[in-house]
C-alpha cells in the first residue's frame, strides 16, 4: 500500500481520481505510509480506509501511565488523523464515505443542513439523526418558504425539511431543489434529497432533474432513494450517467458526517519561544533509563513548561531548611508509580507534619528518600508520549491524576504537533466541560494547555531517544498551570 501511494504521489497524474481508498491489513512503513498519504491531502485528495488486524488482547506492559493505554490501534489512528485520511470499519461504511465525496464534487466542511423529501416520516427520521451527529437543520426564510409553497401542491410542507408528497414529480423537485440553491446560498452547507417510489410519476424524470440540480445548483445534494428495486429501472440509468446515492437516510447522515468531521492536515509547531534546545541536549547526554526528578524537571524548565518550587532530599535534616511555602507535598523518591504505593501526601502544613510524612514514606520498599513540593491547587489533567514502533512518538491527553487510567478519557496524536492538533486533542475529551471549569469553579486555560502540548511535542521530535514521557499531574487553573509530577524515561 505505502508503494501503490508513493506512485500516486509522484506521479501526479491529473486525471487520477481524487478520492482514494485504503484497504491495509499489514503497515510494514508507517512513516513513508504518512509521508505519501499527507502530500496526498495536500494535494486535494480525499483518502479513506480500513486497517484491519490493528488491535490487541491487551495492553502490553509499560513503565508509564501513557505507555500503559497504548495499543497499536491507538497508534494507526492517531497515523490516520495525521494524513487527513477517514478511518472506517467496514466495507459498507468506506462505499457510504466514497459515496458522499463523490456527490459533493468537492469539500464538505459545514454543518447546516437542507432535507427535501417525498415523505414526512423519512425526512423526520434523518433530521432527528443530523441533530444527534450535530448538524443544525436551519428554517428557511420567508421568502423561501413562500417560493416552495407556490411550486408544490397544497398540504405539502415548505419549510426545512420540505415534504414534496407523493404526488412529486420531476418538474416540482427541479424548483424545489433551485429555490433552495438560489434562496438559501448562504444558509445552507449541503442538501439532503431523499426519494421513494410512490408510482404517481416517472422516476427517471425526477433523476434527471436531480442531477440538473447537482450540476447547476451550487450546494451539493447527496441523494437517497428508498426504493431501489422497484426503481430500478431509473436508477440504472442514474449510475450509467455517472452518478451514485443510498438507500438508507441514515447511514446518509452518518457518512456525511464522518466526511464533514475528517481529520485535516496542519503544518506542525517548530519553533516556541523560551524553548532551549542546546540546554536540553546538555541535561540529557548521557542519560539513559528513568531520569532523576532533578533532571527531569531542569529538562522541562528548558522547555518552558513550568515546574512548582521544590526540593528534592536525601536527610530528614535537609527538611528544616526547605525554602518552600506551607503547605507542602512531600512524595516519596525511587518507586515509580507513587500513588500506587500509598507514596503522596497532601497538604504539609508544618515541619513536625512533614517529620512524620517523612518517616511514613520512608518506610516503602525502594524509597531513597522525599520530594517536597509547593502544594498546587486546580483541575488535573495528564500530558504523556510513548514511542511506538515505526510510528514515532504518540502524545496522550487526557483526564489526570489517578483517575487516568481508570477512566481512559484520552486523546493521541502523533508528534510532532500542530497548534490546531493541540486544540482538537483538548476538545475531543469528554471531561472537556470539568477542564474548561463548572458552576463556578476555575477552569484551564485551553491555549496555555495547547502551549504546554506543542512544546512537549517539540521535546519529543528533538530528542527520539526519549522512550516514553508523563506529566501526571499537569495542575492548577487559569494560565498558571504546572506540571506537577514528572516522568521521563531514556534509551
């Protein structure tokens, strides 16, 4: 398959279709197979695809939390969002995606909706689906209705969705289908045309004016036909002239939204300010394994993520002389999931607290000694990578804490990251309301976050050698957030 793009992307051939479809089942070169399907896109083709055999029994083991909700799914789909190509599971859906691109002539990107049809109860079950795949079926104006209602018979209804009746025929669809394209221009993304075979007319006649409309109107029309057998006549002339529809109104909808809410291809992030890279390559030479929480969070400083203030010790002594604000958190050094060794407390409020914070983490198997930290208030979220084989770095975001993996909120994508890719990974969790901030309560500040995922992104492409990566938690409200527990894990 990476070949077959390569040829396609070289070739450049300008009657080569633009709609290409994937069916793979071995991904032998990822980034080669990212590298064509990407030009591809640029280029103006639209891809869709299978990838079969892509998921595993289980999780396989991991050091981090990220590396833990990785599978190789997580990284095909997150190589699909990157080369803008339409990930489907089946063979029908990826004929309903080619169907959709093939009527729109072009691109699809909006959500306002027209729904002209020959029968009420059709219509209602395809806007009630638009409405739960977040299409907006929008009323007409005015003057529209008043034009429909004028080139229809009495009873039929002219508002969005219009109902033709029965009694339709192709001259009244033509108007129908003209008057929305010239009234409603600017109203309205795409029109839905669904069609049943009542033997009031002739169904060739009204595929005709159809197709007139497709050619002439200006909004694409995708079209639905109910009847497909007792039609068959009609419609089979319909596909010798090079046209294509359905036969369901839903899977309509559902086609059409996975074309509208495609992946699109953006130029990544490649350079930050306050990012040091030679500073970083200095921290990191000669590291390998996991990093010491020192260095790890000099690496991030560097990186222009922010750090809370704290001190990493050795002696119980050394708490006397810790320069840090009351209340503390105090972590235990050396097991690497602390939380799941009872390794965290919370808010330190005084030295003799501490003390006996100190005595208590000391106690755990593997602890060389604390981590005082300043105590940070606010939401918790998780940014984290994993390297994948042959894929590169996947970066994570998602709900943080110890709620991350138990919940597995979480979105990937592939470094390195664009500003628009750091935006869509924010809102495409659906704890995005809890992040954003409640009834009342303070919320994340979404470009600070994005900020903190790009140069996260960046660390990752300019240094491969990191194998995985968690910032858990990343904490706090408005734009002070902080990565607040840090984790790296070197070649």
């Amino acid at each position: 398959m990476t070949d077959l793009l390569r040829l396609y992307d070289e070739a450049q051939e300008p009657d080569s279709s633009h709609i290409k479809l994937l069916y793979i089942e071995v991904m032998k070169q990822p980034e080669a197979f990212l590298r064509h399907a990407r030009n591809l896109s640029l280029k103006g083709c639209s891809l869709a695809g299978i990838k079969s055999g892509a998921t595993e029994a289980g999780s396989r083991a991991a050091a981090s939390h990220t590396g833990a909700m990785t599978t190789n799914d997580t990284a095909v789909q997150a190589l699909f969002d990157k080369a803008g190509i339409i990930r489907v599971q089946s063979r029908p859906e990826l004929a309903d995606v080619a169907t959709v691109l093939a009527c729109a002539r072009g691109t699809l990107n909006g959500r306002r909706i027209a729904v002209v049809s020959d029968a009420g109860g059709p219509a209602v079950v395809l806007a009630d689906e638009l409405n739960r795949l977040g299409f907006v079926v929008p009323p007409f104006a005015q003057r529209t209705k008043e034009r429909i209602a004028a080139a229809l018979p009495p009873g039929a209804a002219a508002g969005n969705p219009v109902d033709c009746l029965p009694t339709r025929n192709g001259e009244s669809i033509g108007n129908v289908l003209r008057i929305v394209a010239e009234e409603e221009r600017d109203n309205i993304d795409c029109i839905l045309f669904i069609d049943g075979d009542s033997g009031l007319a002739d169904n060739w006649e009204i595929c005709k004016s159809l197709m007139r409309a497709q050619d002439e109107g200006g909004i694409p029309i995708l079209p639905c036909f109910l009847s497909p057998v007792s039609a068959e006549d009609a419609l089979a002339k319909f596909r010798e002239a090079g046209r294509c529809y359905f036969e369901d109104e839903v899977a309509m909808a559902r086609a059409l939204a996975r074309v509208v809410n495609r992946p699109l291809v953006t130029e990544p992030v490649s350079i930050v300010n306050g990012y040091s890279r030679d500073r970083i390559a200095s921290l990191l030479s000669g590291q390998t394994g996991v990093i010491a929480p020192g260095v790890a969070r000099q690496v991030l400083e560097a990186a222009g993520i922010r750090v809370p203030a704290q001190a990493e010790l050795t002696e119980k002594t050394g708490l006397a002389a810790v320069d840090i604000p009351f209340p503390w958190v105090m972590k235990v050094v050396g097991p690497l999931h602390k939380s799941d060794v009872g390794g965290v407390r919370l808010g330190i409020r005084d030295l003799a607290a501490a003390q006996s914070a100190w005595d208590a983490l000391l106690r755990i198997e593997g602890a060389t000694g604390c981590l005082v930290q300043q105590m940070v208030a606010g939401t918790e979220v998780i940014i984290g990578a994993n390297r994948e084989e042959g894929y590169g770095h996947l970066v994570a975001f998602g709900l943080g804490g110890i709620y991350t993996e138990a919940l597995k909120d979480v979105q990937f994508r592939l470094a390195p990251l664009s500003r628009q890719e750091a935006d869509g990974m924010i809102h495409g969790v659906r704890a995005f309301p809890l992040i954003k901030g409640v009834r009342g309560q303070p919320g994340m500040d979404t470009d600070a976050l994005a900020d903190m995922l790009v140069r996260v992104s960046l660390l990752l492409t300019n240094f491969p050698g990191i194998r995985e990566m968690d910032l858990n938690p990343v904490k706090g409200s408005g734009s002070e957030l902080y990565a607040v527990d840090a984790r790296l894990i070197l070649d």
